[in-house]
C-alpha cells in the first residue's frame, strides 16, 4: 500500500527558481497533488502538497528537501470544539474546498477533514471561534 502524506514546504528566494519539485519524482519516486501554491520571483515560495510513494523514499525526499534549504512541516489540520460549534455555518460558505458543507437533512455542518488544505479561511470567519489547527 502507497504511503500519502501532506506537507508544507517553504522555499527560501534562492531556491524558488531551482527544479527542487521534479526530484521528487524523479530520484524519489513519489507522486504530488499541489493542494495550494504561492510562488512568487524574488520572494519566499509556499506549496501545500500531498506526497504518495514508499514510506522510505518519502523519509529520504524529506531529507533531500531540508538539506537543499526547503522548510518543510506537516500540513496543520483543523480541529472543531462540537460541544461550542453554533452551526451557523460561516465557515461553508469562505472553504474554497468544500470541506464544510451543509447536511440537508439535519442542516448541521458536516467537517470532511480528507478535503481539508488548511487555508484558515474558516478560522477568520468562525464567529465563535470553535475552530483551530492542530498538527
């Protein structure tokens, strides 16, 4: 079975212009799906990225990318208080992937965590503040 991990990976001006990214599925083996880019010339570069492969060359493509000066970070999640949450659902209509939506039947909010880019769009909208990222 694939190993599947998302990530965040900071690149530093110098690197922004380097094929960093191709190594990975070159010398590593591994698949990407960007979930979020912002990648800028002359400035800080940003990916959010699900990387699937082996475990093994997952570990060494980590390593390949923090010695060539790239930060990288598990991608935080965000995590709901349900005992707080109001369900008014402010957070459904600013979730770019649909990871709050509305339940038709019981018009709660649903939370799909696997959709989930940890944009922290939701955060800036929850008026009770229920929501938070957790690594």
């Amino acid at each position: 079975m694939a190993f599947s991990k998302r990530v965040v990976l900071r690149f530093p001006r110098s690197l922004v212009h380097q094929p960093i990214v191709s190594r990975l599925i070159k010398d590593y083996s591994l698949d990407f799906n960007i979930l979020k880019a912002l990648v800028n010339p002359k400035e800080e570069g940003l990916l959010v990225m699900e990387l699937m492969g082996k475990r093994s060359d997952f570990d060494k493509a980590i390593a390949y990318l923090t010695e060539a000066g790239v930060e990288t970070e598990p991608l935080s999640r965000v995590k709901r208080n349900e005992e707080r949450c109001t369900q008014c659902g402010a957070c459904v209509s600013m979730c770019p992937t649909g990871a709050f939506v509305v339940d038709e039947k019981t018009r709660g909010v649903l939370f799909d965590d696997a959709k989930c880019i940890a944009c922290e769009l939701c955060l800036l909208v929850c008026p009770p503040r229920v929501l938070e990222l957790t690594v």
